[in-house]
C-alpha cells in the first residue's frame, strides 16, 4: 500500500497536479502558496502577463444589542482589494501551455491550457 501511494504522490508532481507543476526549463516545483518572485527564481520570467485589481464589498455584523428586548444588529461595510496577476508560460508545442494566477502575489491556481507554440 505504501509504494501505491508513493507513485501516486510522485506522478501528481511530475504530471503538474491542481496545485503545481514542474518548470520544463529548470526541473523545479511550482506549487501554490509560492511568490511569484519565488515561481520567477524556479522557472523564469512569464511569456504573458496581466494585471488587474478586483474591489469586493461585504458586510459584516459587529455587534448584535437587545434593547428593551428587541434584538438589533449593526452592521459595517468593508471594502477589500485584491490585487490579480494572470501569467502564461508557453514552453513549446510538445507541452501545454499554463496559467498562473495569483493573488497578492500568491500563486492560487495553474491551469492548462493547449499545446504551445514557440
């Protein structure tokens, strides 16, 4: 059962699994939670590279008060920014291309795409 596993855990690295991949250009892992310092140090510079800033707004109760029996709750508005980056690396038309996307500068997700191009 042990050595199942084991070639289970190692073909979801070498295969790029949900939450990384293998850098073709360098051997080394990308996996989420990296900086995309770190990802640039692993692999090397994206071939594409998008910017963008998302704004979401939620409510939040901070306190629920019961005033002569009635319950009231006051509620605040919170605005948060996140800040987006969406990279493509192409590594060629024998391996698939893949999306990055990170979120304050943490890898969140990578994505396949088709064969490359270069």
């Amino acid at each position: 059962m042990l050595n199942v596993l084991l070639v289970v855990f190692a073909g979801s690295l070498a295969t790029g699994a949900n939450d990384g991949f293998r850098c073709p250009d360098t051997g080394r892992i990308i996996s989420h939670g990296d900086f995309s310092t770190q990802v640039i140090r692993k692999c090397r510079a994206p071939d594409g590279r998008a910017r963008r800033t998302e704004v979401t707004r939620t409510r939040e109760r901070v306190r629920r008060f019961y005033p002569n029996g009635i319950a009231y709750e006051e509620e605040v508005e919170r605005q948060t920014e996140l800040q987006i980056e969406d990279w493509t690396y192409d590594f060629g038309p024998d391996r698939f291309v893949r999306f990055l996307r990170f979120e304050n500068d943490k890898l969140v997700s990578v994505a396949d795409g088709s064969y490359g191009t270069k």
